[in-house]
C-alpha cells in the first residue's frame, strides 16, 4: 500500500474507530482495506489458494490440533454445518434427558469412537475397585465445542457423522449456509469491487459469482446511488410461501386463453427485477414458457392490476383482462330472514 494510500485508509478508519468498538473496526478496516490495495482480490485469492493445507500440532496430554487453510467460503460452509449439527445433537440430548427413553438416557454417551464414549463402554460394568487410576466415564453434557469436534473426527474419519446420526440421517441431511453479500456491478463481471462473506471476510468477485448462480434464492438489497442509503429489500426468487399463494391464485398460465397449469410454468416478473420490479404477488405470474418468451421477446405487454388482473396489451394496440380462475371453494352468504317465533 503506498503512502498516500495509506493515509486514506488511515484517516477512514480512524474516524469510525473512534464511536465503535473493536471488534466492528475490524470488520470495516477489512472492507475499507480492500479500496486501497494494489492488486484486485482476484488476483490475490488465486495466489493464496495456492498455500492451502492441512497441519496436524502435537499437544500434551495424548492431545493434538488439527488446522486447515482454504478458501474462506468453503470453510465457514462447512464450520456452519457442524455447527448446525452440534445444536441438533445438543437438542436431542436435552430432549432425551427431559424426556429419557432409554435405560442409558441421562447422559450424553454419543461421542466419536476415541472420545470419552469409548472409555465408558471400556470400562462398563467393572467395578469401581477394578478400574485403574486415570478411566474415565462420560458424565453430564458435552459443549458445543466439544460436540463440533467430535463430529469433526466422525466425519473425517468415516465420511458421515455415524456416531451421532439417527436412523432418519437427520444430521446428514443438514446442509451448508453462507451469507454472501456482492454489488451488482461486481455480480455482472462489470466491477471489481469484492463481495463479503458474513457481512465480515472480503471475498473474490469469481467465488461470489458461482455461489450466487447456485443459491436457491437472493435477497436484493436496494440502495442511494449516491449515498449509499438503504432503500428496500426483497428476494430475487419467491421464497416457498409466496409460491404456494401464487399458485392457488393463479392456478394456470395468466396469458389470455392459455390453460397450461402452474407445474408447468414459469414465475415471471411482471416489472424486470433488474430495472427495480419487486418479488411480490403483485409483481409476479405463472407464464408457460412459450408466453413466458413472448412477453420477452415480442411487443407484447402486460401490466399488473389489483387483485390479481393482468392487463395485456398486443402488438396492434388490442388489451386484453386476464382474471384469475376462481377458487374452488364454497361461500356463504348471511341470512337476513327473521327467526320464526
């Protein structure tokens, strides 16, 4: 970083330090840091993947210390699963003390084979007399961090967490999750501006991009051009609740005569989200792909009205209503009849 820059940086980070504390200083000198190097991030990270690895530190006490170097996405992916899968187990285990169901149940005994599990089982059923100075049996619960590691061996050692697992493979099941945040610019490969991971750990625009083309679903965050404000949020794609109320309203293609059902189609976005259209119900319809490609690609148009309509305009100025079928349902009107005396 030359002088210059480094003065900048300087004098950014020194007046936010002075009103917050250490720990959200640091997360904003990384992000200020990365507008004054020299080298884009990209090029730096393809760099740094070159040094990672796996090291193994000898510790007292027939202890030792795994550590590991890669890439920041992947491994705060995979200290989140474990860390989901530790307070599934840490659940389970209150559950089954509250609740015991077994004649083991009032201790946590699901450890990985070469924790205090094994010596409980070693030393099982001998008497106190008969166990030698230094046995151990596993008594009252394990801490998160203790469950991290343990499942940590299991699956480095077995591919599964099969000490812990139920027979359902609910741990198994658990997956990864990051929260990556990008600008748009970057996200279209037209900025170099570099992504954040947990809103704390800069990250290169490449690694952004192929999470963000494999996410289930983006929050868009709309901010001030100038300012830099907080203006809205909403989510790229709708997330499973919207769906369901999209297609009991729809309940087929909105296009004007067309009967494909909702499975078959497509969600649109009436207004582009690209140019600021919202992920609502007002904003969205089921199209089959053949209307979803002529509202694109012809001078087809649709407006959205209220309560469902669609407004669609042809090419030769004629618009056309698209309501909603109604729902298949039963309705009631009140009676105003007097009681008979």
């Amino acid at each position: 970083m030359i002088p210059a820059a480094r003065d900048a940086y300087a004098g950014e980070v020194l007046g936010f330090a002075e009103t917050e504390s250490p720990n959200r200083v640091a997360r904003m000198a990384r992000r200020v840091a990365e507008r004054y190097q020299s080298r884009p991030i990209g090029e730096r990270h393809k760099d740094a993947r070159a040094k990672r690895g796996v090291w193994v530190k000898d510790l007292p006490d027939g202890m030792a210390e795994l550590g590991m170097c890669g890439p920041a996405a992947l491994v705060h992916g995979a200290f989140d699963r474990i860390t989901a899968m530790a307070k599934t187990v840490q659940e389970q285990t209150v559950q089954e003390q509250t609740h015991p169901t077994r004649a083991d149940a009032g201790g946590d005994s699901r450890e990985s084979a070469f924790g205090p599990a094994a010596d409980a089982a070693r030393t099982a059923g001998r008497p106190a007399s008969d166990k030698k100075h230094g046995d151990t049996v596993a008594k009252g619960p394990r801490t998160l961090g203790q469950i991290r590691a343990d499942l940590t061996l299991d699956l480095l050692l077995t591919g599964t967490p099969a000490g812990h697992d139920t027979p359902a493979g609910l741990l198994a099941a658990i997956t990864a999750t990051v929260s990556v945040t990008v600008p748009v610019t970057t996200l279209m490969g037209a900025g170099t501006t570099p992504a954040e991971l947990n809103g704390r750990t800069p990250i290169d625009p490449d690694t952004a991009r192929r999470l963000a083309g494999a996410a289930s679903g983006w929050d868009r965050i709309l901010t001030h051009p100038i300012t830099g404000a907080l203006l809205a949020v909403d989510r790229y794609r709708p997330g499973a609740d919207l769906k369901r109320h999209l297609r009991a309203r729809d309940q087929r293609c909105r296009f004007p005569t067309c009967g494909y059902p909702p499975s078959d189609c497509d969600i649109d976005h009436h207004h582009d989200a690209a140019h600021g259209g919202a992920t609502t119900a007002e904003n969205l319809g089921h199209l089959c792909r053949r209307h979803h490609t002529l509202k694109h690609q012809t001078p087809w148009h649709v407006e959205p009205l209220t309560d469902g309509l669609y407004t669609w305009t042809s090419p030769t100025g004629r618009t056309y209503i698209d309501t909603p079928p109604p729902p298949h349902t039963i309705t009631f009107t009140e009676d105003d009849t007097p009681p008979p005396f």
